[in-house]
C-alpha cells in the first residue's frame, strides 16, 4: 500500500455498521477529475462519506490524500476530521442556523487559526465569486435552497481543501434550480484543482459532473467506468434501470438539435438553447428498412448488444448517436433482429423529454 | 386562578411604611443572602450540570438510566427529605462529611456553603433535564459539518453545540435559578435559619409570618418583585424563538 498517486484520493477500506451492513469501497481519484459515487438509498453512499471525512473510523484498508494518510488501521494512523483538509458540501448542507452566512463561510479558516480579519476577508471574497455578496448578513433559515447550496459550496472551498466531497449537493432542490445549479457547480468542480468525489442517487447528475461513476449498491462498487461505459454496457439491473433513459446533450435551435453529425427534431419549434433530451427505450422502434410515416427522428445503425430480459429484449444501437432501446422480445424475433444487424430507428418527437435551462458540457 | 394570591397580597401591603420596612436589615440581609446563594448554585449547575447532561445524552455507558433517574429524585423528593439526606451525608458525623470536616475543617451544615449545596441538590435537576433534551434534539451532523471545517471538540462545543441548543439552555438556566431563589425545604433542613448566613427570603418569611406580618408582606412582594423581573426579562430576550 504504499506510494500514493500525486495529489489524488486512494481509499480502499472496508467498514462495519451494527451487525448486518458493511461496505467495501475502493476509490482511486486522480486530482482534478471528478468521480461519482451513485447508488440507490441505503448502498452506504452516506456511510462512505464520514469514513473519507473522518466522522466514521474504517475497520480495514486505508484512506490516504494529497500523498498522505488519513486512515490506516494496521498502522493505526487516523486523523480525525478537523485535521483533515476535506472540503465538505453535506447532503442538506448543514449550514449553522445561528451564525450569519459570512460566519458560516469564515467558520473553517476561523477553527484552523486564521485572524479574525483575515477569516472574514477571505469569506468575503468567497462569497463574491458565488455571487453571494448580497446576502453576507442572512441568517441561513432566511436562504432558498439554491442560495444555501452555494454558501455550502463557498464554506466548503474557502478552506482550500485537498479533496472535495459532495454527499448529494443537488437533491434538496426543485427541479428548476437544479438545473441551473448543476451548471454552477460543474463550474465550480471543473476550477477546483484537486480530487472531487460526488455521492448521489440521481443518475444524472452522475452522468454530466463526472468523469467516472462508480455504482454503488449493497456496500459495495458493483461497476465502474465512464459515464458513456455504465451507459451503454450497464452489468446490474440497477445499472440497466439507470441507464434505462437515453440522455443526449445538444444546443437547440428552432426545434431541432444537433447532436453529434445529426439533426434530432423536438416536438416544438420554439425550443432553443442548451437542452438535456431523454428519450425512454421503449419509445424506440426498429425498423429494417426506411419506416414510413409520421416519425421524423430516423436513421440507419447497427446493432451493437442483445439482452434478452424475458419478455422484453434490450438493444444497444450504434453510430451515428448510440442508444438504448427496448423492444418486446416478440417483436425482436419477428424482425429477425441479432447483433451486427443493419436497422433503422424511429423516435417520434413527442417522445422526446427536454429539459431547459443550460446542461453544462464537460471538457473531456 | 394565577392573578388572585398575587392580588391578595397587594392589597396586604402597608405601602407606607414600606420602605422603612425594606430597609430593615432582616429584609436586605436576606435579599443578598438569596441572590448570592441562587446565583452560585446557578453557577454550580452549569459546571456540573452541562457535562452531565452531555454524558446522558452522548455517551452510552451502562448505568445511564440510573444516573437518569439520581439526577431527577431531586424534582420528585419533598425538598426536606433532601435536606435531610444531605444533612446525612455531609453532616458532622456524615458519610463525607466526617472526613471532610477533618480534612479541611469545612463544615457544610448551617453555613452560607449549606445553603449553596441545598440550593444546587434542589435546583439543578432542571438544567440538566432540559440540556439534554435539546442535545437529544440537536441534529448531530451539525457537529460532524463543524469539525470537518477543522474545528477540534471544544471549538464545536463552544461555537456550534451551545449556541444551537442557547434557548433550551437559557430556559433551564432560567429555571434553575428561580428554583434556587425559592427553595425553603432542603435549606432550612441543612442550612437552618440564621439571619444573614442562612436566612434567605422563603426562610425569612416564614419566620415573620409568625410574628411580623408587615415585613412577612414586604419580603414576599421582594420576591414576587425580583421574580417577575428576571422572567419578563428573560423571556422577552430569549425565549422567543421557543
């Protein structure tokens, strides 16, 4: 175990809660890329979180960061949370009720002995860059849930930690903000320059912050891999359910979207700007020749994967724009359908979902 | 119901000869006397008080509910019985109070000490019952959030812990001290009755009531005075979040 990577995150630890639950979780997240801890309530995703934070002692392996070790039973090195540099977005944010926003944000340089000044100072400016000035004197009951996000987002950062570690920093919010604050934070994710670890359950806010998605359930990573990989080769169900809606990222324009060499027609003309289209798999039909009729999305592709399923069959499409699709297992034997096999796709434009509202696009 | 005995003792008050009454040094000896006493026992609570209310709401050692349940007798006990039982143990020739009369010459028993102890025996249950409450109440993760941002227990203690759980503390400060201020049983059972070092108000009015019902009457309505003061006081200041 010994060598640690550069500045990353290297945990690979086991850990027993009461009597029947354990996880077993090995990470390994270079500094700045972004990892996604995605599992269903109950995986152990919050559990993971207070033993990287220090608020939970892990039983076996190791925890180390920025090139050190933070927890090592057989050594018997632990560092306790406070000195730990660990930026931490908690799930509900856990913001101090009695202090102002800016207390809040100054609240860890003031623990780690920074001046009262100083402390201030640089909160201060925090809260500028989160464009958060306005609200330096609130009290955090007095926030909406967005706002809360970022001052969580500020206290977190001003610290400077060697890790940032979100436990499901979106899940509190309405669907329109979210989206907005999405974007806020993969901006945010993408300028911090060490490690970053996201824990959540909604499938896609693991698939547009990280470069990697490990899939947690049980306790323990029953996949990992890139976004488009969990996509499109899913080995659980849970992993299959997530996959289950095909996510495409493109700029509208006058009802249509160009998604990679293609053109994808929305249902509505007026539609433009960046938008997020999830298109079901059963909302897809093969054809083995041109379809004929109403649906305007259609193209020529190939079969990539077959999974029988039971009654039902999944299919993995390939170029121009891979796709999940499902199809009765019925209808897959009357189509004669295999991999390798030439199709067509058809997708009504009423079938497909959009979202508004900026989906932020990664740099890879 | 509430209003009626407090009217009744107003309409008792010889107003004018009041002040020379409150001036009387029966009266001013036992107002110190019962501000010093109830203040120290405060005080006495909070540093025994608060850590034992942590301990029962933090800490899972076998006994607690024992501990819980010596921590309360006090509300239920008939104040003398308490009186008495300190009387037992840390009289002359009590358990503890043998030794320690020999070891440092400090007598408990019918000094201001006495009335501190019977006053702090009676009142503190109700700091304690109502700190660890609210510690129960608290959301811990808010001291997980503290001490990842690098603040060391005592930092989260000072910072975070007390200050979210300020009203529920505030209130059983509040009603540890008016407890203390009205104690009578388990002072004059330990401390007994002697003006000016063990003679608080309660104490005092019972002894006037025998023979001097005018300054019965003036160091009651002291004690309502004061009484009504710091409650208004306090709970105009604090217990508006409650």
């Amino acid at each position: 175990m010994e060598g640690v990577i550069g500045q990353g995150l290297e945990a690979d630890f086991g850990l027993r809660r009461g009597d029947s639950f354990r996880i077993d979780l090995s990470l390994s997240i270079p500094a700045g890329t972004t990892t996604a801890l995605l599992g269903p309530n109950g995986a152990g995703k919050s559990t993971a979180v207070a033993a990287i934070a220090g608020l939970l002692a892990i039983d076996s392996g190791r925890i180390g960061l920025a090139g050190s070790t933070l927890d090592d039973p057989s050594a018997d090195v632990f560092v306790p949370p406070e000195a730990r540099r660990i930026g931490v977005v908690f799930q509900d944010y856990l913001l101090f009720p009695h202090m102002t926003v800016l207390e809040n944000v100054a609240f860890g340089l003031r623990s780690r002995g920074v001046s009262r000044v100083e402390a201030m100072d640089r909160a201060g400016s925090w809260l500028e860059r989160l464009d958060l000035t306005t609200l330096e004197r609130s009290k955090p009951p007095q926030l909406s849930g967005g706002q809360a996000q970022r001052v969580a987002l500020a206290r977190a950062l001003v610290i400077d930690p060697d890790l940032l570690l979100l436990d499901e920093p979106l899940s509190a919010l309405d669907v329109t903000t979210r989206v907005e604050l999405r974007r806020v934070l993969a901006r945010h994710l993408e300028d911090f320059p060490g490690p970053r670890l996201v824990i959540t359950h909604d499938p896609t806010e693991a698939f547009l912050l990280a470069d990697e998605v490990h899939i947690i359930e049980n306790g323990a990573v029953t996949q990992a891999g890139s976004p488009d990989e969990i996509r499109l080769r899913p080995r659980t169900f849970y992993a299959a359910d997530l996959a289950g809606s095909n996510l495409l990222i493109g700029r509208a324009s006058d009802g249509q979207v160009q998604v990679g060499s293609h053109l994808i027609h929305l249902p509505e003309e007026h539609i433009h700007g960046e938008v997020l289209l999830t298109i079901r798999p059963s909302a897809i039909s093969l054809h083995r020749g041109p379809p004929e009729g109403s649906p305007r999305n259609t193209w020529q592709t190939t079969i990539v994967v077959m999974e029988p399923l039971g009654e039902r069959t999944r299919i993995r499409t390939g170029a121009p724009i891979p796709l999940t699709v499902e199809v009765t297992t019925e209808a897959s034997r009357a189509l004669e359908l295999g991999e390798g096999e030439e199709v067509w796709v058809a997708i009504k434009a009423t079938e497909i979902g959009v979202e508004f509202g900026g989906v932020y696009t990664r740099s890879r | 119901m509430f209003v009626v005995p407090f009217l009744g003792l107003l309409a008792r008050v010889p107003w004018s000869d009041l002040p020379a009454l409150l001036a009387g040094d029966v009266v001013t000896d036992a107002l110190r006397l019962s501000l010093v006493t109830s203040l120290m026992a405060t005080l006495i609570a909070v540093v025994v008080g608060i850590p034992l209310a942590w301990m029962m709401a933090r800490l899972d050692f076998p006994g607690r509910p024992l501990v819980r349940g010596l921590v309360t007798l006090p509300l239920v006990l008939p104040p003398v019985v308490g009186g008495a039982a300190l009387l037992f143990a840390l009289g002359r020739r009590g358990v503890v109070g043998a030794p320690l009369d020999q070891a440092t010459g400090l007598l408990l028993p019918f000094s201001t000490w006495g009335v501190v102890v019977a006053n702090t025996f009676v009142a503190m249950p109700f700091l304690v019952i109502t700190v660890e409450a609210a510690l129960r109440n608290l959301d811990q993760r808010y001291e997980g959030a503290a001490a990842s941002l690098g603040a060391g227990r005592w930092t989260v203690l000072r910072r975070v812990t007390l200050p979210m759980i300020g009203p529920s503390l505030v209130a059983g400060l509040v009603l540890t001290w008016a407890r203390a201020f009205g104690e009578f049983g388990a002072t004059i059972t330990f401390a007994g009755n002697l003006q000016g070092r063990t003679q608080t108000l309660p104490l005092a009015v019972f002894v006037a009531l025998e023979s001097d019902r005018d300054t019965a009457v003036a160091l009651s309505l002291v004690m309502v005075v004061v009484s009504l003061t710091v409650l208004v006081a306090l709970r105009e200041r604090w217990w508006k979040a409650l």
